[in-house]
C-alpha cells in the first residue's frame, strides 16, 4: 500500500509537475485546483499526506489547513504548505494554523520530494519501511515478497496487498467496505464478499502448514492483523 498525496495548487502546470514526479516516487497522486474542491474530496477520503498552496480560490490554504485541523479524522494528517516568496511573516502564520512545514515558491521538486518523505516518514514510519516484519511473517516490498518463517509464501497481487495494507496497521478492525477502499481502490465496484474470499485465500497460503493464524475476523466488523501475533502466548 502505497502513500497516498493530494495535492491543492491552482497553478496547473506546478500541480502537473509535481504530480508526474510524485507518481514517479510511487506515491499514489490526487489534485485538487480549489480549497472548496480540496474540502469535498479531504471529507470523502483521507490521504496520507496533502500539498497545500497558500492561495486558493474557493477556499484559502490556512482556512483549510484551519478546517482539517478542528477535524478528528485529519487532525494529525501530514500538511506541507506552498508559500509565495515574500510571505515570511504568513509562513509564520501558516505553522500558526497547524502546517507541519512549508515549502517557499519557486522550490527544486528533489527539496519538496525530500520533505514529503522526511514528514510521512515521521508521521507513520511503517508507511516507508521498504520491509514489514511482525513475528515470523516478513513482507518485501521491494521485491513483492512475502515469507513466514523464512520460507516464501505465494501469494496472488490482491492477496499481497491486503496483507501489506493490514500489516501495515496491525491491531487494527478494517470493514470490508474499508478494505475494498484501501486495497482495491474506491472508483472500482466490487461485490464486499470478494474481500472474503480473498482473506480466505490470504489465509490459506499464509497458513500452510502452521498454527496460527495472524489475520484476525471479528464478528460484525471485518478483520485485523492480529497485532499480539509474533509476542509469546
Ligand atoms: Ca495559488
């Protein structure tokens, strides 16, 4: 599971360029060339990190950095904001209102790039890690491998990145309706029972000749990875 960034810049070109070279470090891009626009989409699903321009129409940056912060959902979400040169006192204000950290136009995309690694590294450091261990169950992802106790374990495309999305999260309940979103992706319709059956298939091949089982259902809710998994009984 890879980052996910919005970004709100109405200046089309820079909101281009920064979206090629994002897409280009994998991270998963969005756009939004409005503060109103950037409000609806922000409501709708959390990213794991936003580019705020100061200067919007519709919506300015502070008031909508001022907005997600009064939020429960994006109270701590990761915010970089885009200043104008000649703003210093409104970068004051911008960390007054609860950016994490600004960048002054016009920037070199590799400082940019630089500081949206630094902050998401900072804000969720298993988001980054190029390997997830929990207990004898380690998951590559640079190479898309998965193995538990040291042998590799098969699994399809899907089932890697669901168990990728719940161990990046361990402990945590995910519906199906959240991890149709999470790993599937929320412009496709699927049916929620394929997440069943694809947990099933998870646990088939993860499970193969052990004892427990590190994928947790809980009744009514959906499924976790169980984060006392690895820990002695
Ligand atoms: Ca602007």
């Amino acid at each position: 599971m890879t980052a996910r960034i919005l970004i709100v810049e109405d200046e089309e070109p820079l909101a281009m360029l920064l979206r090629y070279n994002l897409e280009a470090e994998g991270y998963e891009v969005e756009t939004a060339a409005r503060g109103d626009e950037a409000d609806t989409k922000l409501k709708e699903r959390t990213p794991d990190l936003i580019v705020l321009d100061w200067m919007l129409p519709g919506l300015s940056g502070i008031e909508l950095c001022r907005r997600l912060r009064a939020r429960a959902e994006t109270k701590t979400l990761p915010i970089i904001m885009l200043t104008a040169r000649g703003e210093e006192s409104e970068k004051v204000r911008g960390l007054a209102t609860g950016a994490d950290d600004y960048i002054v136009k016009p920037f070199s995309v590799p400082e940019l790039l630089a500081r949206v690694r630094a902050l998401l590294r900072r804000a969720n450091p298993e988001r980054v890690a190029a390997v997830l261990v929990i207990g004898e169950i380690e998951l590559d992802r640079e190479k898309k491998r998965v193995s538990r106790t040291g042998r590799a374990v098969d699994l399809g495309p899907t089932e890697y990145r669901l168990l990728e999305f719940l161990m990046e999260r361990p402990g945590r309940v995910f519906s199906r309706e959240q991890l149709l979103d999470g790993v599937w992706g929320s412009e496709i319709y699927i049916d929620e029972r394929t997440v069943d059956v694809h947990v099933g298939r998870l646990r088939k091949a993860l499970n193969r000749g052990q004892q427990r089982d590190p994928i947790r259902t809980v009744r009514g809710s959906g499924y976790a990875f169980d984060d006392r998994f690895g820990k002695a009984i």
